[in-house]
C-alpha cells in the first residue's frame, strides 16, 4: 500500500483545526517535506516538495502543525505513523 494510501486510510473519522487540515491535505496530494539547509543552526528551513516536479516550495511555519497532524491520528485513533514518510 501506498504511503498516502495508508495515510488517507490513517485519518478515516480523525478531527484536525484548520491548520492542522492543510498539512493533511497536501499530505494526501504527495507532497513531502524536505529539510534544507539542516547544518544552520535553527537545524533548517522546512521547504514542501512537489510530487510532480523537483521544485521545493517555501512551507511557512507549519512545523507545530505538521507534527500536530500525526499526534492527532495518534491520540484519536491509536495509530502510529511514523512522520518520517513524509519528511526527507
């Protein structure tokens, strides 16, 4: 199974906020998140990764956001998805 497959299966009946809703949806698109720049010392800029091109686009602050997504699948359903299938 596809790893968005398995995360759109994941988040059946899962309550997000607002913010939280639009890192699953780009999540379910393909995107991923690509770290950059990691040797600085803020430990990088979290850029989103097109799945249709090599292209990075800028993500904004969406790193408590992010996080919060699979925290919330955890705490609603009991499901552990590890965030490292979307974040390079």
């Amino acid at each position: 199974m596809s790893k968005v497959k398995e995360f759109e299966k994941s988040i059946e009946g899962v309550k997000f906020t607002p913010a939280q809703q639009k890192i699953v949806n780009k999540l379910l698109k393909g995107y991923e998140i690509e770290v950059v720049n990691k040797h600085h010392m803020s430990g990088g800029q979290m850029m989103w990764k097109n799945p249709n091109s090599n292209n990075l686009e800028h993500a904004g602050k969406v790193y408590t956001s992010f996080f919060n997504v699979f925290y919330q699948i955890k705490k609603q359903k009991g499901i552990v998805i590890p965030t490292n299938l979307f974040l390079n």
